[in-house]
C-alpha cells in the first residue's frame, strides 16, 4: 500500500462562466488505513555514522533504567553469563517493526558480545525473501522461485513458523545463501541450523566463490543442522525436497561460548500476531533460551481499545514460551508515548475565478489536512503490561517511563530520536534504545532481586 499524500489542484466548474478554483485533497485513505501502512511498511534511514556509543539526552529517565523484578528470580540467567567463558548465553527478543530492522537489538547484541564473547550472529530470517525489510548484516537470498507469506498476510497459504516468515520452493530442487554481510565485522560460523517444516535433503554446500565445503547434515523433527568443517562467513545450501518444505529461517552459530541475541520482528505484529502461530514456545525451544523478551503493545494501541482482552493475548503468549520452554526467563517491555496520524476537515472559503470586470463570487469549500497526535491508548496498554507482570511475577521494563514518560515523544521529536512518522525511531533513536536496554541488563547481572 502506498502511502496518501496531500495535493493541491483545480476543479473546473462551470458556474455563470467563472472557474472554482478550490483546494482538494488526495487523503483517500482513512486514518485506520494510512496509521496501518505506516506500521507494516517503516521507513527507517541509516545514518552513515553507526555509533552506538551515543549521550544520552537529559530527558531520559536514567533513575528509571533498571528491570522491575515482580519477585522473578534472575539468579539463573546471572550465573549463566557467569558460565559465558564456557557455554553460550541464549536471548530471544520477540517483536514487532521496532524489532524487524534490528537496530535497536543490533546495538544490544554488540555490546553484550564485547562483553561476554560473540557467539555467533544467531537467528536470521529470509524477510526479503518475504517482500519485507531485512537487517543489514545478513544474507538470506536465492536464486530460485520462492511462494513466500509474512506474519500479517491475511490468509496464510502455507505454514508460517516462529520467526513470522514461511517460503517453500517452487521446485524440488532449490539454493539458499545464508551467512553475514560483507559490511558487518568478520563474524564467522562453523554450523547453521535450519528451521523447517516437511523433509529437506542436502545435497553440496559451497563457499561464496563456489568450493565445495564438508559438511554433515543433522536432520531433526522442526530442523536440520548442517556442520562445516571449517569456518565460514557465507554459504550456498543446495538441497532437495518435497512439496511439504517450508522454511522459517536459520541460525548461525560459531560453535563457542559467549552471547547468542537472537532477534523475532514482524512489522505490524502484535500479541495475537504470535498466538495465531500458535507454536511460538515450540518454535524458540532449539535455540535454548536463558531469556526470553517480549516487546509488544505499540500495534495494539492503533486499534480499539480493549485491555482486558489485551491482558488475556499477554498471557497466551507468555503461556506458550513458558510451556515450551520452562527454565527461560522472561521479560516484557512497555511501549514508549508515540504519535498517531489524525485528519480533520473544516469548511472555508475560496474564490472562484472571474473574468474581468465580473464582481467576485465566493464558494463553501471542505478543506481536509492531516496531522499527528499522541496516541492515547499507548498509556493503559503500558499499564496493562505492568499490572500484568506484576500479578504474574513476570519481570518488567518499562521503557515507556525510561523513554521520557508521557510527553517523551515530543522530546524524540525535537532531538531527531523519531522518524517522520512518529511511531519508529531514527536509527540514532533506536541505537540510544539498544544502549538503554543493555545498560538495564548489566545493572539486572549485577544486583540481587
């Protein structure tokens, strides 16, 4: 969907030979639709400067960067990072456009594996596959035909996994090029899992430049591992299957300890988004996560505003990683204040053209424009999520209030910390967001509940 834009134009009327000349405006769609497109479809700029390591602004709420415990004991995850030197610490991060470009987790996962040691670029997803926006430091491409669906198609013609994406060959024998791009740091992988649904057989894999490299192939239910015998940093998979495969995504793992951050975005994606999935828990269990985090809720509050309803897709969710994965932690994140675009109409009044020496005439007109308020509904729906961890011992980051709290997005938006529509970031925006969150875990790794 292409995003409405305003127009000014003429409309001839003819009216005692004088021309109308009047204001018309191109909003054809209305606000539901127009809020809709933005969310599903983001515009996010990089910046040339890629520095994580930004000041942080005086309307940040610092005091408030810490995670709300709600009784939850995090005693596991700390000595996990303290076991970091000897096997790897697992993150999965579930959300939605905030979370598709990775910006934001992108900043988070490089600190933590300063820290911690890199365990490997983790989770990728073939997003452009998809017809959607992808991170910038992988490759997940093919040169085949691909019928592809996306978290929020309406109908979905074929399974989709958890990581919110679904391709599946258009033949029985197709290639996939997986790996890290060639602008990121050297991040090399000595094994990738694939995430299928239906039987995969792999036939060669081969470097970027076409060598063969050893491998062996591990099948499993829901996935099938394929170790190299050396490192890599790209490779083409070239496999068979039947008309059952469908594929989900891969994991690149260096096969060492340090941190594994492994990112689920979706643009447009809410709470229920996930449950429609319905295998979500399920789905994360092989990348065994010590921790698990939620942050969802912005799409949520551009619909109607049913919280307790919102509170029962909350603990659906929650309910589906916890059976699927029992010793992982979690945590849910509020979203921050943003905007939402409101059109109003007023009636003026215009001149119509005249001829000379005619007396001026003048018309009623609607003049529509388009504007931007806050969102209204972001507010309870943050309190919803505090309320519910609370009442569930779940933990809790309450961006919203780390964020500026209720005026913040007017903070964002004078500091260029949101993107013209008010909802995303800039990348510095998100950057800033990454570095807060890492700041909220380290000070979380170093205190007692």
């Amino acid at each position: 969907m292409s995003l409405p834009m305003c127009a000014f134009a003429q409309a001839g009327v003819k009216d005692d030979d004088t021309m109308e000349e009047v204001e018309v405006s191109s909003l054809d769609a209305d606000d539901d639709d127009f809020n809709r497109a933005v969310r599903e479809n983001p515009v996010i700029i990089p910046d040339e400067a890629d520095d994580i390591d930004i000041p942080v602004p005086s309307f940040i709420k610092k005091a408030a960067n810490h995670i709300i415990y709600n009784g939850a004991d995090w005693s596991k995850l700390r000595d996990a990072f303290e076991n970091s030197k000897k096997s790897p610490v697992s993150i999965v991060h579930i959300g939605d456009s905030h979370i598709q470009a990775d910006i934001n987790t992108g900043t988070t996962r490089e600190l933590l594996q300063y820290d911690f040691g890199n365990a490997g670029r983790g989770l990728i997803a073939p997003l452009r596959i998809c017809g959607t926006n992808q991170p910038r430091d992988y490759v997940f491409q093919s040169r085949n035909s691909w019928n592809s669906v996306k978290l929020m198609n309406t109908s979905w013609v074929q399974t989709v996994g958890f990581t919110g994406t679904s391709i599946r060959p258009a033949s029985p024998s197709s290639e996939l090029t997986i790996g890290t791009a060639d602008n990121d740091d050297y991040n090399p992988f000595s094994s990738t899992t694939i995430f299928h649904n239906g039987k995969i057989s792999v036939k060669d894999v081969t470097d970027e430049n076409g060598n063969s490299l050893h491998f062996r192939a591990i099948p499993s239910r829901d996935y099938t591992q394929i170790v190299l015998s050396s490192l890599a940093t790209k490779i083409n998979v070239s496999f068979a299957s039947a008309g059952d495969l469908t594929v989900y995504g891969a994991s690149l793992s260096g096969d060492r300890p340090g941190v594994f951050y492994h990112a689920i975005g979706n643009n447009g994606a809410t709470y229920d988004s996930y449950n429609r999935i319905g295998s979500v828990g399920l789905g994360i269990n092989p990348l065994q996560p010590d921790l698990v985090i939620i942050s969802l809720g912005t799409n949520e509050a551009f619909g109607r505003a049913d919280y307790s309803g919102f509170k029962r897709s909350v603990n659906q969710l929650v309910s589906n990683i916890r059976l699927a994965n029992p010793d992982a932690l979690l945590l849910l994140t509020t979203p921050m204040e943003c905007h939402k675009s409101v059109t109003s109409k007023k009636k003026v009044r215009v001149r119509n053209k005249r001829r000379k020496g005619r007396k001026a005439t003048y018309r009623t007109v609607t003049k529509t424009t388009r504007s931007y308020a806050v969102n209204r509904n972001i507010a309870p729906l943050r309190q919803a999520i505090l309320d519910y961890g609370k009442a569930n011992g779940i933990a809790v980051y309450d961006w919203y209030e780390v964020a500026g709290g209720d005026g913040a997005s007017a903070s964002w938006i004078s500091s260029d910390l949101f993107a013209k529509d008010r909802v995303h970031h800039t990348q510095k925006g998100y950057n800033l967001e990454g570095r807060l969150l890492y700041d909220a875990i380290m000070d979380a790794l170093r205190q007692q509940n």
